[in-house]
C-alpha cells in the first residue's frame, strides 16, 4: 500500500528535525519544496535493514540511505546493545575505520563521536585502512565490537557500514535483529560532534600495521622473500590496498616485485577507470592487463577498493586467463595443504561454501584432511573457525567463490593482502598457478563453475522471483529442463528432498533467498549442482553452478 502524501510530508518534516547536515537537509527540503512525493517516497518509505552484513545502500537524505544520521543512529543503537550485552563495553572499547569512499570520513567520526557519547573507548583509526584491520585490531585489543565505514565493491554512490562482534567475526543472528532494534528506539542524536571532542579517543594504525605484518609473516611462515619471486603488476583499484600491499611486501623483501598500475594506484571514490570498482566484472583488469603487456609481465594481481577481496589473472601462450574464485581458492588451499608436516582427518580442517566448488573436497577426501562446508558469507565461516577451535580442531585455510580467502591465524575474515602475499609465496614455489591448476586437475579431477547473475533492484521482485521458482513443484519440481532434479534443498523455507526428515543441516534463514538444485549426470558429466539466491550486500540475483 502506498504512503500518503501527507504521511510523507510529516516523515520529511520529522527528518527535518533530526539532520544537522546541511548537505542531506537541503537534498530533503528540495523535494518538499517541489512535492516529488516519488522520491520521498523511495527515501523514507522505509528504512535501511540493519543485517549480518550491517548497513549498505546508496547515500543519500532519508531513511533508506547511508546519511550522517542514520550513521549517528545506527552508532548509537549498536552501542546500547554493546553496553547490555558487554559489562566492560565502555571499558573494552570500540574500533572504528573507513575506506577511501565519499563520506566514509566524516560517517566514521560521527560514529566515533556517537560511540563517545554514550560513554565507550574508541579505538580510532587515524587514516584509510583496508577492512580486514578492523577484525584484527578487534582480537588484538580486546574491544568488544569493530565498525568499518566501506561499500567495498559497490558502486561509487554507495556506502556502508560493517559491523564486528568481540570474536572478531562478522555479527550473526539473532544480533542483527536485536541490533536493528536497539537502532529503533536511539533515533534521536545525543551527539553531533567530531570524535575528537571525546577523550577516550586512543589513535592505534601505527601499532595495528606493525602486528598485522609481523602476524602475517608468521602465518605464511617466511620471514624472507622466496628466491624465486615473479614480477607481478598490481592494481588496488582505486582503493587503499597500495599502501599496505607495499609494505607488507617490503617486509619480506618481495617489493622490486611489482609494477603498480598508474592510472589505479591512489584512492579515488569515482573509482573513473572502471564501470565498477570489483575485479569479478568483466573489463575491471583491462588496463592492468594494458600495463603486463607493455612490461612484459605474466602475472597480475589486483584488490578490490577496500582491500578485503583478491583476484588473479596469468598470460598463458599469449591469452590472459583470469582465474575464477575457485580456482584461487584451490591454490591456495593446496598450497596450505602442502604445507602441512602432515594431515589428520579428523583434526585438520579446511573451509569452503555451499555455492563453491566441489574440487577443495576431493583433494581433503584423498589427502586426508576435512573440509566443512557454510552458508555463503564469512559470517559463517569465520564463526565455523571458531566452533572447530572449541573442539580442538586446526582450521588451516578457508574461502569463498566471490574472491575471498580467510587464513583464520591472522584474521577472521576475507583478506586481500594476507591471501596475496600468500599466494606470492605459492607461485614462488610452484611457477606458473595456470600450469599448477591443471596438474591439480588431472589428479583430482576436472570442475567447472558457471557463476552470473540478473540485477534485481526491488526486493519485491527477487521474492516474485523465488515465488515462482516454488511453483514449479511442491515441495519441489521432479526436472529442470531435460534433466531429473536429484536434490532440492530450501534454506529459506526450510526443505531439503535429502535429509531424512527434510529439514536443512544448514541454516535456515525466512530472511534471504536461497536455492541449491542437485541434477543427473549425463555422457558429457557426472552431473550439476546449481544454487539461485539473493546477493545480501548487492541489488543482484546470483546463479551459482559448481561441480
């Protein structure tokens, strides 16, 4: 049902009142003034969902976008929730950063401010970082939550707001539900100060980056380049990676390495080289393939803005190969594998998704460790991490498809500097990673992943969208075009043909869209697994098919 004009103009009026800042009251007083109730309407019809991924959306004035308010608020309704539910909140402390994005400063000091007015420690980031510093400042300093301001690879109008918990994990359910409502009842701002009017304020990048590099160092287990490093061109894609891909490589002596890409190499939040600012997207590397190619350089490497995600391309016999997430993942994987002195089924572990490749749990099946498989998203994984640690399990390695690898000893959440450096280790060891997959392949076996997926800017229309998927069976359709549907798992209903009382072993979540169709094998395969659902952090619907 749609809102009434006068609705509307008492929400605007009401916005009004609240927002100090002169450039989001003037973008609201501007459609008051001229009764674009349309536009009202798209602004405060509704209001950001807070969820396990935070807050993201386009900036903006209003309820449904990323504005100095709903910062303030969100600030404000996290720290109430923080205090309940941490004694030593105020004490512990909270960290904060931002990315290179429009606004990310000033939204990160007003939640600096916001965190400071309700009485909390604020571990404050003095400059850019790249997200995977938040978490880790988290366990290192014993705060009880981290906040990055970062879209990461959305597009240049949108922003977010990333939430962690004590644990250094991404939060999970039930918290972002009791968050969201906590933000509810803190709408009105205490304070709309700079964090620096606040002394409980403590700066901590210079020591963060010192313990990030030497953890990393550690972890990867080389204090020393490898004497085989490649020459690599880098591209941080218009973000903050540079400064920390730089010195991690400088600590270990890989710097003459890499040939950065010029036109990318400082941060600029119009990311103006690029149609989007992620490396999956076709046409992202192109001018870092531009520069391999006039340098002669085979090896490419790139970051997306807030450094958190890697991608990976090779020139093999004069084409460039970009490799998928999954077979970084692999490389990786196996490369961690071999270092291992030896494996144990049951207490070596190795994590992956449920829309990821199959390959990483053959290798475990035939070398002898595990691999436990999530939900899409590090929330799970890295949360999974922690419950193997409880039971005295090693997890090693973990990723997912979408370009993101998780060494769990240096954080708890995808890394896009750690899972380079390591992967500069793996190729200084193996040579070529093209030539290195396919050894992998023809002793473990061939695995194709076809990933894509169909914008979808409504969530009224992604819900049509799965609605009519369900009709096509109850519970579940017996084809899929000329092919028998062998499985057919619902981890938004709660269905799963498999489990002998149909209920998921993984989560189930009403919230999020979720999929997953098992088919039969043909002469030309040994058969399809495919998973539709719903991207939690971009306007998108994913079709995810690995084998």
């Amino acid at each position: 049902m749609l809102i009434e004009m006068d609705e509307l103009t008492a929400r605007a009026q009401a916005w009004l009142r609240l927002d100090k800042d002169p450039e989001t009251r003037s973008e609201m007083e501007s459609l008051l003034a001229d009764k674009d109730f349309t536009e009202l309407r798209s602004r405060l019809g509704t209001r950001m969902t807070f969820g396990t991924a935070g807050l993201r959306a386009k900036m903006g004035s209003g309820s449904s976008r990323m504005n100095s308010l709903t910062v303030i608020q969100a600030s404000q309704g996290l720290a109430e929730w923080l205090i309940h539910h941490h004694p030593n909140a105020m004490a512990a402390g909270i960290v904060i950063g931002h990315d290179a994005r429009h606004n990310s400063q000033k939204f990160a000091e007003l939640a600096g401010a916001a965190f400071g007015a309700k009485g909390m420690k604020v571990w404050w980031y003095e400059h850019i970082v790249h997200t995977p510093l938040i978490p880790f400042a988290v366990v290192q300093l014993g705060a009880v939550a981290g906040v990055m301001i970062t879209a990461s690879h959305n597009p240049a109008q949108d922003n977010g707001y990333k939430v962690y918990g004590s644990n250094g994990c991404q939060i999970n359910t039930p918290a972002d539900v009791e968050i969201a409502a906590s933000i509810l009842g803190n709408l009105e701002p205490m304070s709309w100060g700079s964090v620096d009017m606040h002394p409980t304020k403590q700066p901590i990048l210079t020591a963060m980056k010192t313990k990030y590099y030497d953890t990393i160092n550690q972890v990867v287990g080389f204090q020393d380049a490898p004497d085989d490093v490649p020459r690599f061109v880098y591209t941080p894609m218009h973000g903050v990676g540079l400064g920390f891909m730089r010195e991690a490589l400088t600590k270990i002596g890989m710097i003459g390495s890499m040939t950065i890409v010029a036109e990318q190499a400082f941060p600029d939040p119009d990311f103006p080289t690029v149609n989007f600012p992620n490396p999956e997207e076709k046409g992202a590397l192109d001018i870092a393939i531009t520069t391999a190619n006039k340098d002669d350089i085979c090896l490419i490497l790139a970051n997306d803005p807030d450094a958190d995600r890697l991608a990976v391309a090779e020139r093999v016999g004069g084409t460039w190969h970009q490799f998928t997430g999954d077979q970084v993942g692999v490389l990786i994987a196996y490369y961690c594998f071999q270092r291992l002195e030896f494996a144990e089924e049951d207490e070596d572990f190795m994590l992956t998704t449920a829309v990821s490749s199959q390959m990483l749990s053959c290798i475990a099946a035939e070398e002898g460790f595990a691999v436990s498989e999530t939900l899409t998203g590090f929330k799970w994984l890295g949360n999974r991490t922690l419950e193997l640690r409880k039971e005295n399990k090693r997890v090693h390695f973990a990723y997912e498809e979408a370009l993101g690898y998780m060494l769990p000893d240096v954080v708890l959440d995808k890394d896009g500097i750690a899972a380079a450096i390591t992967f500069l280790h793996a190729v200084s060891s193996w040579g070529s990673p093209y030539a290195m997959m396919q050894q992998l392949y023809q002793r473990y076996g061939y695995f194709e992943t076809m990933n894509t997926y169909w914008k979808s800017s409504e969530v009224g229309v992604t819900q049509q969208v799965f609605d009519g998927i369900r009709t096509l069976g109850s519970p579940a359709p017996m084809a899929v075009g000329n092919r028998l549907v062998l499985r057919w798992r619902d981890l938004t209903v709660g269905y799963d043909s498999a489990t002998e009382n149909h209920v998921p072993e993984l989560p189930v979540s009403s919230d999020s869209q979720m999929i997953t169709c098992w088919l039969n094998e043909t002469s030309n395969d040994q058969g399809v697994r495919f998973t539709i659902r719903a991207s939690g952090t971009e306007p998108k619907i994913k079709s995810q098919s690995p084998k």
